[in-house]
C-alpha cells in the first residue's frame, strides 16, 4: 500500500500536475510516459482529462466557471465536480486546453483506456492480499488530491496576494507531497518548487531535484527573487 501510495501519488503530482499541466520541468519521452501511466494508476482519470481540467482550474480560479471551486460549497470543490461533467467540459468545448497532448499517441491511448489498467493491477492486488490491498491506497491518494480542490481554497494563509481563494495548508503540504502550497503555486505556476522556504516540506520537489542531478530533469523552473519581489510587493499593497 505504502509503495504504490508513493508511486501513484507521484505519477500524480510529478507527472499530471507538474510536468504534463504546466511544464514546469522537462524529461526524456520515455520517462516522462513511466511517470505518466503511474500517475493512470492512482485512478483519477487520464493524463489528457486530468491536465485540461486543471489547466481550465487555473485559467478560471474560484469564478463560477472553475471546474471545482469552494464557491459552490466544500463537497462540490471536493467531490461534487467530479459527477458533473458537463460543469467541467460542457462549457468549455470540450479538451480544447490540450492540444500538445492530443498530438501523441501514447496520451490518446491512455485516454481510452486508463480504466483497464487500474482495473488489471486492481485484480492482481486482490488476489494477493483482498480488499484492502485494492483501496486503501486508492482512497488516500485519491482524497489527498481533492483536498487540495476544497481545502486548499478554503483552510490556511496567504502570503501571495493572487486574486483568488487559494491556500498554503501545512498539513496538506505533507498529505499530498508538497501540493499543500497551494498558493504559492497560484502566485507561480510555472514553478517546478511549491514549498519555496526551506521549511514548507514539499517531496515532490525533492524528487524532481534529484532528477536534475541525475541529468533527467532538464529546464526545470522556479521563481526568480525579482518576480518574488514583484509579488511580495503587490501583496503588501494589497493589504494596505
């Protein structure tokens, strides 16, 4: 449970999030797709799905065309979206927001099929080890990711002033592997790092440094001090 916890959640926050959403670093084809389908093995839909719904998060935060905004109440921003699809794509046109994913044949596969593939390692895990083997690391994994929807928009603080509800939870920060920054995430998007003090734990990022030294991860972003003087800046005057 705890290694597959580990690996899905990463294919989750290093794959999906960090490099298929918003490019925040960059890895050799064949380990970007290993990082790819573990992430297809968390069970939170495929990478083409799970990018355009974040990357329309980002362009619509907490308006009411966020896919998942605390704006309609916790259980929609947590769970709630999830069963209204029409809120996610409907209005949107449809996978319009990934176009540079929909070019490569390996995304559109997993695309129609990433159910199989849980649905296979869910009957390999079974039937060594029962239930309890199939969903308890797919329930945490899973609602780490949501409360980064519900809670990170509505428990925490904000150091950023970003025009929107977003958080840094410090709980959340440990669950989810360093996605509990969540508003400095909104105050950088680009940005491969989201606990950007020494003190704000963020794993994910830990990771990809150690790709880097490894010569895997290439063009790997973070915010420069001017562009964080920039924003302190603007949240000062803010709040004043």
């Amino acid at each position: 449970m705890l290694a597959l916890g580990y690996v899905t959640g990463f294919g989750v926050t290093l794959s999906y999030h960090r490099n298929l959403a918003h490019r925040s670093f960059r890895l050799p084809k064949l380990l970007e797709y290993l990082f790819a389908y573990c992430g297809v093995l968390s069970v939170q839909g495929s990478p083409i799905e799970w990018v355009s719904t974040h990357r329309y998060h980002h362009q619509f935060t907490d308006t009411e065309k966020d896919p998942h905004s605390p704006l309609k109440g916790f259980w929609y921003s947590h769970m709630g979206w999830i069963l209204d699809s029409r809120s996610r794509f409907g209005r949107y046109g449809g996978l319009r927001n990934v176009e540079d994913m929909k070019k490569q044949p390996f995304y559109v596969f997993l695309h129609h099929t990433f159910l199989l593939h849980s649905f296979l390692l869910g009957c390999i895990l079974y039937y060594i080890g029962g239930f309890p083997f199939v969903g308890v690391r797919m329930v945490i994994v899973f609602h780490s990711t949501l409360f980064v929807n519900s809670a990170g928009h509505i428990w925490g603080y904000q150091p950023w002033n970003t025009g929107d509800l977003s958080k840094n939870l410090w709980w959340l920060g440990l669950l989810a592997l360093g996605e509990g920054w969540h508003n400095n995430h909104h105050a950088f998007e680009y940005s491969a790092r989201q606990g950007l003090e020494w003190w704000q734990i963020d794993v994910t990022w830990y990771i990809i440094k150690f790709l880097e030294a490894l010569g895997l991860a290439t063009d790997v972003k973070t915010p420069s001090e001017v562009h964080k003087q920039r924003m302190k800046a603007k949240s000062m005057a803010a709040q004043e």
